[in-house]
C-alpha cells in the first residue's frame, strides 16, 4: 500500500451552492474591472485554500482537482514537507541574488539535479522562475556551444509565451494571434501522432528528418527542442522509437537534443523524467512545474560542457533559485524519493486505465484514452468521421465543473481533455472524479449521436 499525503481538508467532493457561487460570482465582477482580459481562467471559480488532491472555492465548494495548476502539485496542495521546507527557509534567508553572493540550497538543488536528470555524464544547471525562462535560457546555451542559430519545435509542441517561446509554440490561436511578430530562425517540423497519422516511429522519424534535411539543413540547426509528452498539444505520445531516431540524428549532425520536461517531468509519468520511457539520453533538460511543489522555480540541467559554454552573467536572473523555493524543491525531491512516488505515479496511471478501459467502444466520441503516470488525455471526435470535436469537449469541462472536478482542455483543435492529478490522490477520490467525467462523456456522446441524426 502507499501512503497518501497528509491533508487538513477532509479528501471528498462537496457542492454547496451553485457553480459558480455567489461570492464567486462577485469576484468575477471585481475581476472584470482590474484584471486584463488576456489572463483568461477556464473555471469561473475562485479558490481560497487547497490541501491534497482538494481545491475550496470561496463559497465552500470542494473540488477535486484533476489540472494541479497545469501539473505544479504532483505532491499534492499545502504538503506539510514543502511547508516546512519553504518556512525553515523563509526565516533563515529569504533572498540572496545568487550571481551577487550564492546560497547553499541553490548549489544543494543542482547536486541533486545532475543526480536524476538522465545520463552519466557529468552535468551543471542553471535555476531560473519559470518553465518559459528555462527555454529561453536552453536557446541561448544552445546557440551559443554550436555557434548555430536555427531552433527547431515540433509539430503540436507548446513551449512558452513569451516573444521567443511562443515562436516555437504550434498553434496560432490564443497563444501567437496578433502578439508577433515571430522570433527569427525558430522552425517547426512534423512530429509523431500515431492517432492522426497512423505512422510508426521509425516512419515519422524519417518523416521529421527528411523535411529538416530538405526544407532547413542539418548544419544550420543549433538545437531540437521535445516534449516527450506533448501536454498542451492533447497529451501526445510519440510513436516507440521516434525520439531515440531523431536523437540519433542530432548526434550525428552536431546538434543539441532538448527535453522539455516542464509538465510531464519530476515523477508525473512514473519516471523521474518522461524521457527515461523513450530510452534517450538528452544533451539538456528544461525543469518547471512540479520541480517546487508550488513554488515558482524552473532549471535547464544539461552536459558540463554545453553548461559551460556560456559567458558569466550571460544567463540566469534576479529571483532564479530564490532560497524559499529552492529549499522547497529538495524537500520535493526527497519525498519522490521515500515515499517511492515512481511507483505511486503508475499506480494511478493503472486505475486511470482500469476505469477508462472500455470508453472508446462505449462512446462513439471517445476516439483514444492515452497517457503515462498521472497524465492522460481523452481524444473527443465526431461520431463516424472521426474530427476533433472541441464543442464535446467544451461541454464535458463545463459538466465536470458544475460537479465538482477541476479538468483540463488541450489539443491542436482543443478536443482533448486532460487529466492531470496528483500522484497522492486517493484512490476513491479519484474513481469519483472519473465517475463525474463518464457521466459527461455519455451526456455528450447522446448529443452528438442526435445532432448526428439530424444532419441533412
């Protein structure tokens, strides 16, 4: 048996007044007035306290919550081991610009860093604020070892927002729409979706190489940026073996391998980092997310000598490996490692199978259920032709809501829903919550089945 997480707020869904709520309703006012359209939320839910796998409006609803803030709280809401960690912190040393006079848990925090981040070789890091700074920071590096400029994103990849990351972002829409103009010499080239395109690894691979050699040169690209997971795109999957050919053919062409490990890293996929599935050993790795339980902190750890390569005071920043933050992270680490969370994250990805198992022939909506770990995507289609069916998915999350589950939408054409829990949820919290999304499910697969038959 694993231990779930210690909580203060008993571990149930609880509903107490129509979603959303009136004092949330109030806030949504107050919003509107001060708060910039562009930060759109997806709930129109305002949470006051959160412990576990619990999320507590300000009207008292409890929700579980299955997005974790886009994969921050692997460990849970308010764990007493971050808590802890960050206040023995806060009241030691609360900041120290670490290019100006350095502080233990920074140093401490890369020990740890080039002890989990895969492969032998020996490896540096850098810490900065968040998993945008971390991409942006790996390009330069990047950049400046190869003395190449070209940067290459797949195909469904989201990296960022910020001028430089949201060029090697895929979709247009809402990420790019009017913010341009585009970063220079970032490309994006074809990457594996064996639902939509039915290509086998090695396939794709040649797929992705063939147009890098064609369309951009091999000896202009200073690096190739993977999500092996691809979250935000609808929770991709590459195809077996399509990440190990694309390493070898950046090995073989001098050009750096990046694993964006942002969402999918730090125990979320039953692994240290989603990356270790796929056999590969990259050349660096971007952290974020999940690294501080909470805490805003990102790193890029790579090979000592691409680290090395940069300049003094060519990369990092002010508040990058703040103390707090940095405390709070090893105190991460420590618990993934006791409390054996590897192991916990496949125990939740095996009951997430279990239960979902037979949704793609009971729904006709549901077109594929994929994931690893604590992070699943369920693919909505049209009935019969198979089309991203993002108006399914727009009601499925407003259903979840209404009942009190936190879910995620993603996907190209914002048709699949993403389940994103924390490792430590209960188990029957977590059957609960996947009762509520069935229940939506089959209230959209009926829709669909009827405005199906009443298609001319």
């Amino acid at each position: 048996m694993f231990m779930t997480e210690p909580t203060h707020i008993e571990q149930t869904r609880r509903l107490v007044t129509a979603i959303p709520g009136p004092k949330s309703v109030a806030l949504g006012e107050r919003r509107h007035r001060v708060v910039s359209a562009g930060a759109g939320t997806l709930a129109p839910v305002y949470m006051e306290q959160g412990s576990g796998a619990v999320l507590v409006d300000v009207d008292g609803n409890q929700f579980v919550d299955l997005g974790c803030g886009i994969g921050v709280t692997t460990i849970g809401h308010a764990h007493p081991a971050v808590r802890s960690a960050s206040d023995r912190q806060l009241a030691k040393l609360s900041h120290t610009l670490f290019t100006v006079t350095p502080h233990v848990p920074y140093v401490e925090l890369c020990e740890r860093l080039a002890q989990i981040v895969p492969g032998d070789h020996q490896k540096k890091s850098i810490l900065v604020n968040s998993g945008a700074e971390a991409v942006e920071n790996a390009v330069k590096i990047a950049r400046k070892f190869t003395g190449r400029q070209v940067i290459l994103a797949l195909e469904h990849a989201f990296h960022g927002r910020t001028s430089l990351t949201m060029s090697m972002t895929y979709r247009p829409w809402p990420e790019r729409e009017g913010l341009g103009p585009l970063m220079a010499d970032v490309r994006s080239v074809p990457s594996s979706y064996p639902y939509r395109d039915g290509h086998s690894g090695e396939e794709a691979a040649l797929r992705t190489i063939d147009h890098i050699e064609r369309h951009i040169g091999a000896s202009s690209v200073a690096a190739l940026f993977v999500e092996p997971i691809q979250g935000d795109g609808g929770v991709i999957i590459p195809a077996s073996g399509y990440l190990r050919a694309l390493a070898a053919f950046c090995r073989e062409n001098g050009i750096l391998f990046v694993a964006d490990e942002i969402q999918a890293g730090i125990a979320r996929t039953g692994a240290w980092y989603s990356i270790e599935h796929e056999g590969v050993i990259p050349d660096l790795v971007t952290t974020a997310k999940g690294l501080a339980g909470g805490l805003p902190l990102a790193a890029v750890t790579g090979r000592a000598d691409v680290m090395d390569s940069v300049q003094p005071g060519g990369i990092g920043g002010t508040f990058g490996g703040n103390p707090a933050a940095a405390a709070s992270a090893l105190a991460v680490l420590d618990l993934i490692q006791e409390d054996r969370l590897l192991e916990r994250a496949s125990h939740v990805e095996r009951l997430i199978r279990e239960y979902t198992a037979g949704w793609v022939a009971k729904y006709e909506i549901v077109g594929e259920v994929r994931g690893r770990g604590a992070m699943f995507g369920i693919e909505l289609v049209e009935p019969s032709t198979g089309r991203p069916a993002a108006g399914s998915l727009t009601a499925v999350i407003s259903h979840c809501i209404e009942n009190g589950v936190i879910a995620l939408d993603s996907g190209t054409w914002d048709n699949v829903l993403r389940i994103m829990p924390s490792v430590l949820i209960e188990d029957a919290l977590l059957k609960d919550a996947l009762s509520v999304i069935e229940i939506a499910i089959e209230i959209a697969n009926s829709t669909a089945l009827a405005d199906r038959r009443l298609e001319p």
